[in-house]
C-alpha cells in the first residue's frame, strides 16, 4: 500500500524517533511511505527519514509557522492537497493529533477515506470541548485512534486494549526501543561492596522533565552513600540551574554533564549508569526509560504518564511526582541493596524485550493487514 504519514515537525524529539519507527515498520513490511511535514524540521532528521527509504515532503519553505488560524488552514489545505494528489495515498498515519483535528478534517474532505491517528499524550492537554472533539473525531471521522499506553488510551475513552490483530476505533500499541540500543542478552556483572554506583539522566535538561528534582534528590542519597556519582547526559534551559546547585552542594568532583549526546553514542553512557532517573511531571511513554532498562539501567521514574505502565514492580520503582524526599529513598535503597539492584536490572532487561523491534513490526503489519 501507498501510505502517507502527517508529522507537525520534524525535530528531534522522542515523538520523531519513534515516528521514523513507524516509517521504517512499514518499509520492512513492503509498503511505500511517504512523510509530510507541516511546519519546523531538522536537515539531520529529514537525512535520516530519506536515509531508511521514505520520501519526504516538506510543506513550509523553512519551515516557517504560518500565523493565525486561518494562515494555518490555507497553509495545511494547499499543502496536504498536493501531496494526496501526487500520492494518492491509500492509508494516511497522522501523528500527534497536532494542530487539532485540521488535518484529519483536511483529509477527509481531501477524500482519503482511511485515516489514523496516533496520539503521543494523555487526553489531560485538551479541554473538556476538545476531548469531546477528540472523541467525535474517532467516531466520525477516522478509520481508528492509535494510544501509545492503555493509561493513556482510558483518559481518552475511558476503556483500552493492547491492539490484538483486529481493528477497532480505538487501542493501544507500545513504542517500541530504537534502532540505535540494542537489548543485552546477558545480565550485568553484579557490583561489589566498593564499586561506585553511578546514577544517571538521559534528557532534555526542561522543568517538565523535572530536572530541578534531580540534583537535590542526589545531594540527599549521597550524604550517607560516597560511593554514588551522578552523570547528567543531555542539555537544555535547566543546565544553568543544576549547575548552580551542583556548585552549592560542593560536590562538583562526584557529577559529570556530558552535554547533549548524538543517539549513536547513547548506548555507551546508558552502558555507564546504574540507576536511571525520570522524575518527569509529564511524560507520555518514557522512551528514556525502555532504553536505559534494555542496557540493563535500573528506572526510577515518577508516577505519571506512561511510566507506570512501561516500568513494573520486577524492573524498577516508581517515587511521588515532584517529591525530592521519596526519589532520594529510592536512590538510597538500590545503592544500599546490590542484591536487588540486580535483580531489578535482570527484570529490566527481560521488560525492555517486550518492546523490541520485532515485536513492534510484527504489530504494525498486522495493523496494516486490516487496512488492506
């Protein structure tokens, strides 16, 4: 089949990541994917799309943002209508339900008559008016509504099921772990009563992240504990404040930040941590987390999003969103206990190879067969 996927950026995010998943799921699978972006991208991430066999089509010179509603429309309607004449495309894969409903709305009246769409959040952004959108749409207008979570999938229904090879209007199917991390196949060596123990973030540095929380929870497990190091991997607009705090604390000798890292070389600093932080205040699915658990990681995430669903009771634990006290427990118990720090990172390894490649793509073709 001839498919079309609608993508509102292309940038570097995790929502990009496992969007070019998507893409080369459908490839692998014999289909023809070409991939329309609306507005910003990235030339390193347009490479790597046209790199694994989809075409690429940019709507924006620029990738400039039209301004206004009504500059948004015309800017979508004369763009998705050029693209859906030159492809006349079977199936059309919008991702992120972003802006709105316009492009599924676009679509139909494009006459494409099979539509899907993925959300990569919780129904909790939209308002009560769009939720009610989001739920006409699916009935109405759209072949099915793909959730990446059943957690997330009930916030918008209010029911969910993992997608089992027959199509309904709504159901979820898990992202999957890229490319670029591959899932050991063996345990790792169990530390010594002396090894550091190195904990870790692998992130954009953003509030949302909750990247504020990670410094002091450190400071508070390290008190009791010199054998812990903190490794911070990533960059963004809280890099000046973690800084501040590690230079508050004195403890600039125990925290590395390695500044943002291109994902080739992603995997040796997961290979470097041993207890993985996400203590994120949103977060849809956590793909941070099943990269860092197929390495062997073991993921101290917050109770939110995605994440408690993606990280079980046998493959990390979960702490009190925005609680600085709980993460440092946390942090303090696996450093404490070797023993169950192994057996957590043996659990997450096993975990992380539900989501593997494999098993994605043997679920997307299965999606598409229905298509057909």
């Amino acid at each position: 089949m001839k498919v079309l996927v609608c993508l509102p950026c292309m940038l570097t995010g995790g929502t990009e990541i496992q969007t070019l998943s998507l893409v080369e799921a459908l490839i692998a699978t014999g289909h023809k994917v070409t991939v329309s972006v609306y507005f910003q991208y990235a030339d390193s991430m347009v490479v790597r799309y046209r790199k694994v066999g989809a075409q690429v089509e940019l709507l924006s010179s620029g990738g400039r943002r039209p301004s206004g509603l009504n500059g948004v429309i015309r800017h979508l309607w004369r763009g998705l209508k050029r693209v859906v004449a030159a492809e006349m495309p079977d199936v059309v894969h919008v991702q992120y339900m972003a802006p709105g409903a316009l492009p599924v709305i676009i679509l139909r009246l494009l006459g494409v008559k099979k539509v899907i769409a993925t959300s990569h959040t919780f129904a909790d952004i939209y308002s009560p008016n769009g939720l009610r959108v989001i739920r006409w749409l699916t009935s109405s207008c759209l072949t099915a509504f793909q959730c990446i979570t059943e957690r997330a999938e009930r916030s918008y229904f209010g029911t969910s099921r993992l997608f089992d090879g027959k199509l309904s209007k709504h159901f979820t199917i898990y992202n999957n772990i890229p490319a670029h991390i591959d899932v050991l196949d063996a345990p790792r060596k169990l530390l010594s009563e002396t090894d550091t123990i190195t904990v870790g973030v692998v992130s954009r540095l953003e509030q949302i992240k909750g990247m504020d929380l990670v410094v002091p929870a450190f400071v508070r497990a390290a008190e009791t504990n010199p054998r812990l190091r903190l490794l911070i991997v990533g960059d963004g607009s809280q890099r000046a404040l973690m800084e501040r705090q590690v230079a508050e604390a004195g403890i600039c000798d125990r925290v590395e930040f390695t500044g943002r890292q291109p994902q080739s070389q992603l995997q040796s600093q997961y290979d470097r941590i041993d207890i993985l932080l996400m203590p994120s205040r949103s977060e849809g699915f956590g793909l941070t987390a099943i990269e860092g658990m197929a390495r062997g990681c073991v993921p101290v995430v917050a109770d939110t999003g995605g994440l408690p669903e993606v990280v079980t009771t046998e493959s990390g634990l979960l702490h009190r969103p925005e609680d600085i006290v709980d993460l440092s427990s946390k942090i303090s118990r696996l450093s404490a206990d070797t023993s169950l720090l192994a057996a957590l990172s043996g659990g997450a390894i096993r975990r992380a190879s539900l989501f593997s490649v494999g098993n994605y793509r043997h679920t997307i073709a299965s999606l598409y067969s229905t298509l057909e």
